[in-house]
C-alpha cells in the first residue's frame, strides 16, 4: 500500500533534473522553432531567401544603384531610385499647387495640427483643456491656410492641396461626423419607431453603397439640389460627402458601444430622477463611447486612406500631387515607382502609428485603467 | 381658459405625446426637405433643358466598352451596357474573392506559425497592405503592369503559350460552346446531388447506427449527370492556343491590365483584413479544445474539421462578411485605372446624356441591392454555424 509518506519519499530519491545549461536553453529558444523539424527547416530556408531577395532589391534599388546627381536624363538611364526627382519635386508633391512662396504657412499649420493630435493622444490630457487646445489650433489653421488677414495673403480653396489637404478633409470629416454619428447611434436605438427606422436606413444605405457614389452624388447631384444661383465649394461639396459617410460607420461603433452598457444603468439613471438627454449625456454615453474608441480609431485610419478618393472627382489630394508630379513633362515615365513609393511610405508611418495607438489603447482598457 | 392652458402643459408633460411629437416632427421635417430639394431639382432641371425619366435606358448607347463578359456592341442600348458594367462588376469581384479567400486563409496561419521567420514575413505582409491606401496600390499595380512589362512585340512567354506583356496576360483557352455549358451545369447537378445524398447516408447512420461504405453511391451522383451529357452531346474540347505573331498575339483569351491589376489590387488587400479575421478566429478557440478532441483520439486533421474550424467560423463569419462587402464597394475604384465597371459605365452614359440624377441613382441602387443580397446570405450562413443553444 501507497502511503503519502512513501511518494514523498520516492520524490527525494529522485535524481534533481539538471540545469539543461545554458546552450541547450539557446537552442530550444531561438534553433528549435526554426530547424526542429526538416518542414520547418525547408520554411526556414524559403523565408530566409524571399528575405534576401527584398533586402537586396531595396538596398540595391535605393543605395547602390540609386540615382543621386544630375538631372531628367541621368535618372531615365539609371536602374535605381532617383533622387533628384525627390530633390526637385517633394515640395510640389507634399504642398501641391499652394503658392510657393506661402509654403511655411501651410507647413506651420501642419505642425501645430500634428501637435494638437500627438497630445491629444496622451491619456494623461484627457480633460476640458484640450477644447481650448482644439480651438486655438483650428482658428489658427484656418487664419493660416485662408489668410486674407493679419497681412497674409488670401489662398482660395481651390489651390489647397496636397497632403494638408488629405489631413484636412479626413480631420474635419470625423470630427464633424463623429457628433452626426452619435446622433445616429441614438436615434438607431430609440424606442421611437419613426425615429429608428430613419436613423436605420440612412446608415444602412450609405453603408451599403461605395464612398466613390456618395463623392459622385456629392460632385454632380449636389448642384443640382441647391436653389439657382447659390454654388457650393467644390471642396466644401467632398467634404460634405465625406463627413456623411464618416457619420454613418461612426453611428455603427457607437452602437457598438451603447448595446454593450448594461440596461440597469439606464433604470437606474431613470430611478435618479434623470431624464432621456441627461441619462445619455451623464451616464450611458461616458461609458458607451469609452468602449467605443478603439474601433473609432480603425475607422479613423479607415478614413485618412479613404480620403485619397476624391482624387477621382478631381481634388488635388496628397495622391492626387504626387500623381500630377509624374507627369510634369521633364519627368513623364521617369519616376513613377519613386512617386508611389514616397506616397507610400507617408501613408504606411501614419496609418501605422494610428494602427499602433489603438492597440495601446485597447490593452489599456484591458488592463482597466480608468 | 385655465383650464385649457393647464391641460395643454399636461400634455406636453404627457410622455406618450412627446414620443407622438417627436416623430411627427422628425418624418415632417425630411418630407419638407424633401419637397424643398425635388422642387430646386426640377427647377434647374427645366432651367438647363435635361431631360427626366429612364427613358434614356432604350435609346442606342454608341460608346464602346473594352471588354464584356456579355454580348455588347456600341449599337446596344444604354440599358445593356450598364448591364455589361455590372456583369464585369460582379465577374471581377467575384475572382477577387475567392483569391482574397485563398490568400487570407494562408496567411492567416502563417502569422500563427510557430516558425518566427514566417510569421514575421506574414506579418509585414499584412501591415504593407493594410496601412497604405487602395487606390494607391491600383495605381502602382497598373503602372508597373503597363511601364514595366514589354511590348506585345516582345511578350514573354513564361509557360508554353502563355505570354505576359504590357497588354496584360494571354492565355490558351478552350473554345466554349453550347453544349460545353450543358456539360458544366450537369456537372453543378451532379455535386448538388452528391451533396444531398451524403446528407442522407449520414442521417441514416446516425439513426440505425450502421456503417456503410457510402462513397460508390456518392462519386456516382457526382459522375453520372455529366457523363450523360458527354455522351449524349459528344462536343468537341478544342483549344484556342495563343500564337505570337509579327505584331499582336493571336488566338487564346487575354486578360486586360486594367483586369489584372483592379483583381490583384481587390485580392491583396482584401487578403490582409482575412488573414487578421482568420487569425483571430483560430485564436479565439482555447487550448482545451485540442486537448480534449486528441484525448478522443481525434487526429489532426480531424480535430481541425470537427472541433477547432466550426468553433472559429462563429468568429469568423460576421467580420468575413463585412471584409467580402467592402471588397465589393471598393471594386467601383475600377474608374480609376479605367477597367469598365458599373461605375465607370454610368458615369460615361451620365455625361452622354447629362441624366446624372437618373444615372446615380441605378448605381446606388445596384450596389445597395448586391450588398443587402451578399449579407443575407452570409446571414443565412453565419446561422447554421452559429452556436445552437436551448
């Protein structure tokens, strides 16, 4: 018979496992996962050639074989990147067709606009002060962008272009769809039938059709809607579009949000005494849209991408340039992988760092702070 | 009088009318928005002298479109061209699925992969497409296809008869015919069969609990429709193989550039938002789970069939759908890099006829239309895999 004292026993006789020692504790780490069985090897050894391959093309593309003097010619007879093209257009293909001389206005503005999102991003800020913050800085984006006072010169809409113009038309769509969009959110789950329905097919019908038919009605149909004599902005007119669009996906995560607020916390709003506005405004929409950031800011780098189409509807977006850069006729043919790259490369840091904020934000909920 | 003004503040207190006001104010006022838009539209319709109605839609279209899946000559109507852009629509979103599928499904696993090179790769993968726009992909894709491929003098032959060039890819294809359709949908008619029948046999062993070998019963369903038609029809398998000729490539099918790179373009992109819904599905089923299924002496495979896919379709199906829908939205980029799709059809037809109201409106309507009839159907599957409680 097996006593507990026996097993115990047994267990000292037991020889101690022996530290597997450091190489070993190498090997099982890093080698195993990589040669531990010959699949593996051969996956192993696949990877490693398409790796070699990018490598070599990219470093021999933008280094060794890269083109960094003289002009058109030298870059038409080279096998590599061109980087007098850079030299000679990054200014048009960032800036567009805003004066030239007016360039450090819409530079300033960036940056400030920039600033005002890298500390809104903090969590650490999340108080009243950044409506001040978010005040200023829009008043002085748009004394620097328009001029027409404080003896800066008037730039009409029409020359704003570029990447200010992508940052612009996507900032302002969201932050004028988000307000829109928990309105929709709201009505989607009101207890009013006519009310809900409205709110449903509006959003079900901009989600169920392409961005570029919205841009198209936006450019085309519009016109036609406003009594005679009065014209809309072209600009203005995308932009419109865009925050409609932007409201509906907005509406769809704020939903989200509301439906995952358990029902007790509005009778219990109801018992204290509030009424529908302050329960939403007081209790239920803190939490509900707390819940809701994270797929807000997918939807946000959603957007900042969507915004390259109104390239189609003829608006000189931050695509759009670079694009319009490719065809001057000293460089037609000579730079389009150059072009496209640097777009990229733009477009890949910022969707990026957004991709990258949201899954700090998400673990953080996760770890319940706040 | 006081008491009129007393029962009139109660009832704007009484919640039953504030609920009945409140909606008689929200449909009133977008029925007078309404009025107000459709009488400034057809004052500056009549204004600008454009006609109204889908009148249009029979007259003669006169415009050529580079490539149809149906019959259409510039003779046709307004009416089949659109329909032609919407069949070249549908045609080029449906490859795009099924390669965003495919692709979505590889690497999704990969990034899971125990292997760290592998993972890494498919990881990079999935951010390059994911964090650079679309369109500007469509851009690179058809640039690179037009500048960086030769000419047609020049193509490349990269298999026996299959050449590469700027003019997009060529390939041999069979001379299809009437019966060559009727084989196919006999063939369609024999794995429905296959299908239900296999339904049957299994039912049938659940019930009486005897094994039967049921796999001759089943190839035969399959078999059987198809080799009837073969036999009965006797059609000819003849293939168009492409010949490199002094200027042009003759014989075979081509696929345009304006094809290939909207179908590359839709299928990459498509297939990093898979790959990250597959993965998270795959994750979302516990370790338990394979565990218990090999204490049950369940193999691998098995295990993957029965126990872990059923478990992750769940989380897959509802973020899949809407992946499948935004591909099928963003497929009207096509009027970027000039593929002629719906879109691109009707803004022609719009501009040939200045019925823009008109022409959006068939546009919207078409997409909204395909949009709600793909997600029923996800709907429909994502309830027979849904979890079956009490």
């Amino acid at each position: 018979m097996t006593t507990a004292t026996d097993i115990a026993e047994a267990q000292l006789k037991m020889p101690v496992r022996r530290d597997p020692g450091v190489e070993r504790r190498l090997f099982h780490r890093t080698l195993k996962p990589l040669i531990g069985t010959p699949v593996n090897a051969v996956v192993t050894l696949v990877c490693l050639w398409v790796m070699w391959l990018g490598i070599k093309g990219a470093y021999g593309w933008l280094v060794t074989r890269a083109v960094t003097e003289g002009g058109a010619q030298a870059c038409k007879v080279g096998q590599g990147a061109c980087l007098p093209y850079y030299e000679a257009k990054l200014r048009f293909m960032v800036f567009g067709v805003y004066p030239y001389d007016e360039h450090w206005r819409v530079a300033l503005a960036m940056l400030l606009f920039l600033g005002a999102i890298a500390i809104t991003m903090v969590p650490r800020f999340w108080n009243k002060k950044l409506l001040v913050l978010w005040g200023v800085t829009i008043v002085t984006t748009a004394v620097l962008l328009w001029g027409g006072v404080f003896g800066l010169s008037y730039v009409p809409t029409t020359q704003w272009s570029g990447l200010p113009l992508s940052f612009l038309l996507s900032a302002v769509g969201l932050a004028l769809g988000f307000p829109l969009g928990v309105v929709l959110a709201l009505a989607r789950s009101s207890k009013l039938p006519a009310i809900r329905v409205i709110a449903i097919v509006f959003i079900e019908v901009i989600r169920g059709v392409p961005l570029i038919s919205i841009l198209f009605m936006a450019s085309v149909m519009l016109p036609l809607f406003m009594p005679s004599g009065v014209t809309v902005d072209k600009l203005l007119r995308a932009q419109i579009a865009i925050i409609i669009f932007a409201a509906a996906y907005i509406a769809e995560a704020v939903r989200g949000g509301l439906q995952a607020i358990p029902r007790g916390q509005h009778e219990a709003a109801s018992a204290m005494g509030l009424h529908y506005w302050q329960s939403m405004r007081l209790i239920v929409l803190p939490q509900a849209l707390k819940i809701a950031i994270p797929p807000l800011v997918n939807i946000s780098i959603g957007f900042f991408q969507d915004t390259t189409l109104v390239t189609i509807i003829g608006l000189l977006d931050f695509l759009s340039t670079v694009r319009t850069a490719m065809t001057d006729p000293n460089w037609v043919g000579i730079a389009v992988l150059e072009g496209y790259v640097f777009a990229a490369v733009v477009f890949l840091v910022f969707s990026y760092g957004m991709g990258a904020y949201s899954r700090f934000l998400e673990r953080r909920m996760r770890l319940g702070y706040d | 009088m006081q008491a009129d003004s007393m029962s009139g503040t109660r009832l704007l207190y009484n919640l039953r009318f504030r609920a009945i006001l409140y909606q008689v104010l929200a449909v009133g006022s977008i029925v007078l928005l309404g009025l107000y838009l459709f009488s400034n539209v057809s004052q500056k319709l009549a204004e600008q002298n454009i006609a109204t109605g889908f009148g249009y839609l029979s007259r003669e279209a006169g415009f050529v479109i580079s490539q149809t899946m149906i019959d259409y000559k510039p003779t046709d109507t307004y009416g089949r061209a659109i329909l032609a852009g919407i069949v070249n629509t549908i045609w080029v979103s449906a490859w795009s699925v099924v390669l965003a599928s495919i692709l979505g499904l590889v690497v999704g696993i990969a990034r899971l992969s125990r292997n760290p090179l592998l993972a890494l790769l498919a990881f990079l993968y999935v951010e390059a497409l994911r964090n650079v726009p679309l369109l500007l992909y469509l851009f690179l894709w058809y640039a690179l296809i037009v500048t960086g491929l030769p000419a047609v003098r020049e193509a490349w032959e990269v298999l026996p008869h299959v050449f590469v060039s700027n003019s997009g890819l060529t390939v041999p294809s069979l001379n299809w015919t009437r019966a060559h359709t009727i084989i196919f949908a006999a063939l369609v008619l024999g794995g429905v069969l296959a299908v239900f029948l296999r339904r049957h046999i299994t039912a049938e062993r659940i019930r009486t609990g005897k094994e039967r070998t049921a796999w001759p019963l089943i190839a035969m369903a399959l078999l059987i429709p198809p080799a009837l038609a073969f036999l009965i029809l006797q059609p000819e398998f003849t293939v168009s193989l492409p010949e490199k000729g002094r200027f042009r490539l003759t014989g075979g099918s081509q696929l345009t550039p304006e094809f290939t790179a909207l179908l590359i373009g839709l299928a990459l992109s498509a297939s990093a938002g898979i790959a990250e819904i597959v993965r998270s599905g795959i994750l979302s089923v516990r370790k338990g789970q394979w565990e218990a299924s090999r204490a049950l002496g369940l193999r691998d495979g098995l295990t993957m069939r029965l126990v872990v896919l059923p478990q992750a379709l769940r989380v897959i199906i509802p973020p899949l759908t809407s992946s499948y829908l935004s591909l099928f939205k963003n497929s009207s980029l096509a009027i970027a890099i000039g593929y002629p799709d719906l879109v691109m059809v009707s803004n022609t037809t719009m501009n040939q006829t200045g019925q823009a109201i008109e022409g959006i409106a068939i546009f919207m309507l078409v997409y909204l239309g395909l949009s709600i009839a793909i997600s029923l159907f996800m709907n429909w599957y994502n309830s027979r895999v849904a979890l079956k409680e009490r």
